[in-house]
C-alpha cells in the first residue's frame, strides 16, 4: 500500500519559516520525481516546486530564492524548506510522487499552512 504522509505545517507570522516533510512508504523512492502542490481556498491546484530522482530541481516563479526543495533517499522523504513566508503561501501543501517510468502517480493527504500575525 503507498503512503505519503505529510507533516510540518501550521501557523506562522509573515516572514517566518517552516519544514515540511513528507514520508513515504510502499513506493521504490529513487524511481519517483517527488514535487509539492498547494491550494488555497478558491484556487487550482498548484506546483511549488519539484525534484527529480537525480536532484534536478525547479521551482514556482513565486517561491524561488525562498523555498527549497530536498529529498533524502535513504530516508524515502521530501522536504520543503520555506522561509520568508507571506500570506499568499497560505494553503494545504501536497506531497506527490510521479513514476518516471510510467503514468503511476500518488498523492499525501495535505498539510495546512497559515501565514498570519
């Protein structure tokens, strides 16, 4: 069964910071590219930032030089680093995993992150 598990979301006032991690389970990690998505209230789905099982990376225009994007394959974990965060990063943040080699995709159940003094 394929779980991906996120974790690290909550309230933050602007400019503050936070980690988000996602666990998976049931998937062979290194053939993933594993990216996040959010969705505000009222607003699609959208990428933030994705990395490839070689570590490629890339990222929102609206988040570059704030976010950063990790994954640990030993651990079978992604990580969003996020700093300097403004009220317009507020949203329920996805963990997703596409395999490379086929049309096989997973989501995680979101994580809720509130930006606000």
């Amino acid at each position: 069964q394929v779980q991906l598990v996120e974790s690290g979301g909550g309230l933050v006032q602007p400019g503050g910071s936070l980690r988000l991690s996602c666990a998976t389970s049931g998937i062979t990690f290194t053939l993933y590219r594993m990216a996040w998505y959010r969705q505000a209230p009222g607003k699609q789905r959208e990428l933030v930032a994705a990395i490839t099982s070689g570590g490629s990376r890339n990222y929102a225009e609206s988040v570059k030089g704030r976010f950063t994007i990790s994954r640990d394959n030993a651990e079978k974990a992604v990580y969003l680093q996020m700093s300097n965060l403004q009220p317009e990063d507020a949203a329920v943040y996805y963990c997703y995993a596409k395999f490379n080699l086929g049309s096989a995709d997973y989501w995680g159940q979101g994580t809720q992150v509130t930006v606000s003094s």
